[in-house]
C-alpha cells in the first residue's frame, strides 16, 4: 500500500512540476493515516522557514561540517553543549509518550524515522539558538553531513527545548484532580504547548494560518497564558488537532 501511495505522489509531483506539488487535493481522498506518510516521504518544495526573518518557535539549522560518522557528530554536539541524549528529560518523556498514543487513537502513524530523529526533549535555562526569550518551548532540526563507507550522507536530528523559568510557572498552577475535576486546568494548558512543538518535531508539521477561527486549536501560532482549559475543551482540541480537514490547513516543514 505503502508503495502503491508513493507511486501515486510520485506521479502527482511529476505531472505538477516540483516546486508546485499539489498535495491538498490529494489528501482530501486519503484516511488521516495516510497524511501522514505523505508528509513524511513525499513532500517536496520549498522550505518556507529557511530564510524568514520573522521568529517562530522552531528552527532550522544546517551543519557544514562533514562528520566522520554518525557518532562524531553526536559527540561534537555534546562536547559543544548543545544536547546529550542523557538530557532527555524523563517527565517531558512522560508527555512524548502519550502523545504517540494519542495519535495513534486519532489514526496518525508516525514514522519510526521521525521517532529515532527525535533527540532530546529537555528543561534550559535559555535556548541554544539565538534570541528567542519570548518563547516557552522550540523545537530544533539541525541538518548534518556524515561519512560512511565512503560516501557522504544526509540526516537530521530534532531537539525540543523547554524554557524551565516559564515551565515552573505553569506548574506552580497545576492542579492534582485535574483529570477528574472537570474544572479549567493550566495542566492542559501546559500539555497544549508540549503537544504543539511535538507536532513541529515528530510529524514536521508547521502552524495553521493566523486566523480567528484557529484561535483555540494547538497548532494556533500563539496561545494565552491565561486562559486554561477544561478536559472537555482538551478532547475538542485533540480531536481537531488529529482531523484530516485541520491537518491540510498546517504548513508543512520540509
Ligand atoms: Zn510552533
């Protein structure tokens, strides 16, 4: 099926011409599953993020160097302080896991590629790359070149940082019985802000339009500190967040 897709995509991006993939029209005769995998393996054009000059809270970088191999780019990467896979952090571990069944209840398959690219998912103190304090949390993609057996070869990692200042002022307003109360509940609020850079990092999915009837879904580009949600209002989200029509709307990060 995998295949029979792919060959699909692959006639649609030649019939089109590259640059110009249609992908929505597309999509709207796909199950949810299927989005996905296109994202993942077929989407072609140019990278909206790349050269803008205006911030949003995920990041591209390209690394030049040629690594040796795969292991010296992990250790350059510590060495430099930039992440270790021991920085994990084992609470946002917790989110990341439910996460995945969650999509997965809503029929989103994500990539086993796109869980090992996932790095790390860590508390700073600043963000490793430039000035972004306005932030709460970024997910970052570096690009990297590496040897192996004698051919240079292409991969990327993502890493999810999390400012820790901002990270213990929701938690201050956590409650215990969010799950049950059925009250408002910054715990919520919270998992809204982990869920939407999940989103940048695992399924390579970028924002929906800055539009008013967005407002309330995760991948709005901005949220209200202020405002928290019910359990009700959560499982709304959710089930907009996964939907094939809400989906089609998201940029894509190539
Ligand atoms: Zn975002």
């Amino acid at each position: 099926m995998r295949l029979l897709l792919l060959t699909i995509l692959l006639l649609l991006s030649c019939a089109q011409g590259v640059d110009s993939f249609g992908i929505k029209g597309l999509l709207s005769s796909l199950h949810p599953r299927k989005i996905i995998d296109g994202f993942n393996v077929a989407i072609v054009g140019k990278n909206k993020y790349e050269n803008k000059t205006f911030r949003q809270d995920f990041r591209i970088e390209n690394d030049n160097k040629i690594y040796s191999d795969k292991l010296d780019f992990f250790s350059t990467l510590a060495t430099l302080g930039r992440s270790k896979k021991e920085l994990w952090d084992e609470s946002l571990a917790s989110y990341y896991n439910e996460f995945l069944t969650v999509a997965e209840e809503h029929g989103i398959e994500i990539y086993d590629e796109s869980l090992k690219r996932m790095y790390s998912m860590r508390f700073v103190d600043s963000f490793s790359s430039e000035n972004t304090s306005n932030y709460t949390a970024l997910c970052i993609r570096t690009n990297f070149q590496f040897q192996e057996n004698a051919i240079t070869k292409k991969d990327s990692i993502y890493r999810m940082e999390i400012l820790r200042s901002k990270y213990e002022l929701f938690k201050s307003k956590f409650s215990e019985d969010y799950e049950t109360s059925g009250a408002a509940s910054y715990n919520y609020l919270w998992k809204r802000i982990v869920y939407h850079e999940l989103m940048h990092c695992l399924l390579h999915l970028g924002h929906l339009p800055k539009e008013d009837k967005y407002r309330d879904d995760i991948m709005y580009p901005s949220y209200s500190m202020n405002i928290p949600l019910t359990k009700r209002e959560w499982n709304k989200m959710l089930k907009r967040n996964f939907s094939k029509s809400l989906i089609e709307q998201m940029e894509y990060v190539k």
